[in-house]
C-alpha cells in the first residue's frame, strides 16, 4: 500500500510534526514514516551528520523539513526552541521519542550519579515541559497528537537500572494524566510502552533482545496508536501479560528474581 492511500484509509496525517530525538533509531522511522508532501518536519536530535541525512531522505518523500541540533537536558532552551517552531507553523503532532538508556557499571554498587541525572532530565525532565508547553498550545485550538515515548522497564523494579526503569515509570503516570486532561479538548494523547527496538540503543546490551521489533514496525504500530488517540500502547502484546505478573508477584520474591539477572552493556 503506497504512503498516500494509507493516510486516506484514516491514519493520522500532520501538517507538522516536531520529533525530537530524530537522527535515528526509532525517530528516524517514525519521521520516515510520516513524511509526505503537505506535511511539514520539524527534526530534533544531538548529531547534525545523521540529522541532516534524515531530512534529505524525508525531503525525498514530498516533506519540508526543518532541523535543530540541540541538548535536551537544558529544559529552556527545549522550550524556547518549541516556541519558535510553533510559531512559524502551528505544530499538531509532538513525538517526545529522545532518551537515554544506561545500566549499572559491572561491579559497581549503584548507577553513577551522571547516569541517574541525565535520565531524570532527559527521561523525564524535558519530555514533561514539552508536553506541557505542547499541551497548553493545543488545547485552546481544539487540534493535536502528543506521543511520549516511554518503556516496558517502567512495569519493573530493576535494580541494575533503577534510573531507567523509574524515570519511564514518571513520565508513564505523567502521560496518562495528560491524557485525561486533554481528551475533553480533542488532544490525543499516548504513551507507548515498547519492548526491545532493534536500534542503537536496544543494540548496547549484551545479550538476548526477547521478541525484538524493528524500527519501521515500531513507527506503523505507534502511527496507527496516534490515529486512533489511543491512551496507552504496550507492544509486543506478551510485555502487556508480564506487567500484570508483575503486579501479581510478592514483590520481594520479584525483587529477589531481579537481582539475579546478569545485564551487561557494551561501552559506546
């Protein structure tokens, strides 16, 4: 089915969509999978090289695109940045797709403290004000998608990152809070809670990715989640069972179970 005849069978078609950690992984095919003539891309993302390679794939596809290089652990500057993008064109889709991912140091007895403070603010810290900030845009005009890019790892207590899986599980609880805030203003608002990606970040642990997903199959499950303005989005469906599990486990025997798993990560 060619791009044109799937947005005309109801999928969710921007006239511009902001997608922050855009220069690759997940956010590259989520811009990929948007672009088209008439929609216009606003790409965010730490590396120019990769950023701007994006926008020449998506130009290719009939989008204008528009690129920022900037460092979302400096919340203001993440504002301001919105700000002047919404003001150029008004933004009715916002994906808050960039994160960090980091484990404890083999050996060690805790994360380090710069691992700990670059999820708080990069997890959770600047997806929150831009929704927010996205949010109090959207509301007034009746019109908008706000997509928060969370994790599986929330559901869990994993004592070998405790900063992930906890800075996931706020932005979770946030976003469903967003989402009752905004539906009576026609603001869709949705949390995806995905398994393993298979992308750079997901490719730094040493060991076996269970039921791993690719990039563009992650983009047409959350693309047909935003049409829909659907809450909530756990895939694949087996991580919707675990988190009831988990729910369900005494959590010191779940906790004695966690501290048993042997996760390593490749350095960068």
């Amino acid at each position: 089915m060619s791009r044109p005849e799937r947005f005309a069978k109801g999928q969710f078609a921007p006239d511009h969509a902001l997608i922050t950690g855009a220069s690759g992984g997940l956010g590259r095919a989520l811009a990929l999978h948007y672009a088209r003539t008439g929609t216009h891309l606003t790409l965010w993302g730490r590396n120019s090289q990769r950023l701007e390679a994006v926008a020449s794939a998506c130009s290719q596809r009939g989008s204008t695109v528009t690129c920022h290089v900037l460092a979302l652990d400096d919340l203001d500057a993440g504002i301001t940045q919105f700000r002047q993008d919404d003001a150029r064109k008004p933004v009715d889709l916002l994906v808050l797709n960039a994160g960090v991912s980091d484990i404890r140091p083999e050996g060690a007895l805790t994360e380090t403290l710069e691992a700990v403070k670059e999820a708080a603010l990069i997890n959770y810290a600047s997806p929150v004000t831009l929704a927010t900030e996205a949010a109090s845009v959207m509301a007034p005009r009746k019109n908008g998608r706000i997509v928060m890019i969370g994790s599986v790892a929330a559901h869990h207590d994993l004592p070998f990152a405790s900063a992930y899986s906890s800075s996931k599980a706020g932005l979770g609880r946030f976003a469903t809070c967003l989402h009752a805030a905004m539906a009576p203003h026609k603001v869709g608002v949705t949390l995806i809670e995905p398994g393993y990606i298979d992308t750079a970040m997901s490719r730094r642990l040493d060991g076996a990715r269970p039921f791993l997903v690719t990039a563009e199959k992650a983009a047409a499950l959350i693309a047909d989640a935003v049409a829909r303005k659907k809450a909530v989005l756990i895939f694949p469906r087996l991580f919707s069972l675990l988190k009831l599990v988990s729910i369900l486990v005494p959590r010191p025997i779940a906790h004695r179970l966690l501290r048993l798993a042997r996760v390593k990560q490749k350095a960068l």
